[in-house]
C-alpha cells in the first residue's frame, strides 16, 4: 500500500519524500521511517513510475525531488479504479456480516480438526 500512498501524494505535484512523509502522517496513515520510505521511491522509479532530480538546497542540504510519470498515473488510476470492490471484499473477511452462521457440528471432526478419528 505504501507505494500506492506514495504515487497519489505524488500525482498532486513534485515533492521531495519528506514531504510525502509528513502527507501520509497527516492523512492518519502514522508515521512512516525515511528508511521504509526512500526504497519504496526508488522502486517505483527502478520501474518508471517515478523520476527524480537533484534540488539543490537553500542554506540546506539538498534532496531529490520526485515528480510521477505518466505510467505511475496510469497505474495509480488502476488501482483506484479497483480499489472500492476490493476493499469491500476485505472487509466482508475482517468483518463478516451477522447472518447464517455456518454450522461446524455439521462437519466430520476430522475435517474440522486435520486429525483422523
């Protein structure tokens, strides 16, 4: 998930990662380490969702500034486009709707319990 937070902070504009940092604390993500997040930059530039330019620093250090290509907003626009069925899906998993329960006294132990009788 973390690549896909990255690729839509970025599509908003070019942004050093640091500030994609502070966009998913603010979001209520949590705080996300340099160290989880700049090898996550580099792959999603490795395979050209993303490039990135030296800025040099104003009475600072420099630092890369990433901008998204058009493959990264291609693919980001995929996932979006299946992100709603599949998050309800996992919901359905997390949290099952109250209904039918399935019945597990209906079952050979053996089945339920992976040992023979």
């Amino acid at each position: 998930m973390l690549p896909t937070c990255a690729l839509a902070i970025l599509s908003s504009g070019s942004a050093h990662g640091y500030y994609v940092v502070q966009q998913l604390q603010l979001s209520g993500i949590g705080p996300i380490k340099g160290g989880a997040l700049y090898p996550v930059l580099a792959r999603l530039e490795h395979d050209g969702l993303l490039t990135s330019k030296w800025q040099e620093g104003e009475g600072g250090p420099g630092r890369k500034v990433y901008t998204i290509t058009a493959a990264g907003g291609e693919q980001l626009n995929d996932f979006q486009h299946h992100w709603e069925p599949f998050a309800m899906r996992i919901k359905d998993v997390l949290i099952p709707q109250s209904g039918p329960q399935r019945n597990t006294d209906d079952q050979p132990k053996s089945s339920r319990t992976g040992a023979p009788q």
